[in-house]
C-alpha cells in the first residue's frame, strides 16, 4: 500500500509539474504576441506622424484600441492615404 502511495504522489507531482510548465510556455507566447502587437502600433504611429505630423490623442488612443488585423489594415491604407481623415483619424 505504501509504494501506490508513493507512485500518486509522483504521478501528481509529474502532473503538477507539467501543468506549471505548459503555464509558463502559454505565458511566454502572450508575452511575445503582445510584444509584436506593441511594435506594429509604435511602427504604425511613426508612420503616421511622418505622413500626417502630430497626432491627436483621439488618433493615439484609436491606434491603441485596434486589434491586430485592424491595425495591419490601417496600415496598408496608411500608406497610400492623403490625409488623416480618409483613415478615420482625423478630430
């Protein structure tokens, strides 16, 4: 009885410890995916300011808002737009 005993304690343990793992890979995949979502944005507001100029608080916060195919879109658009206001950022 003692050596089943020991061999769920291992097999929680071995569990436990692939658990923790499995965790902490999801974790770092986040933190990489939200890191690339963090620079398409920074390259998306140079781009813009260097186009349009200064942005407005309401085109920044627009920017931050967008999820990630939103923000692709924008930024093809962004390259051949004349203005601010054809990409729905102007005030």
């Amino acid at each position: 009885s003692g050596a089943s005993y020991m061999e769920a304690n291992k097999m929680r343990a071995s569990s436990r410890e692939l658990g923790i793992r499995e965790g902490r890979e999801r974790g770092r995949q986040e933190g990489q995916q939200e890191g690339r979502q963090e620079e398409r944005r920074e390259l998306l507001g140079v781009l813009l300011e260097q186009r349009f100029g200064r942005l407005s608080r309401r085109a920044i916060r627009r920017i931050e808002s967008l999820p990630a195919e939103e923000m692709r879109d924008l930024f093809n658009r962004a390259l051949q737009a004349e203005s601010l206001r054809e990409l729905g950022l102007a005030d």
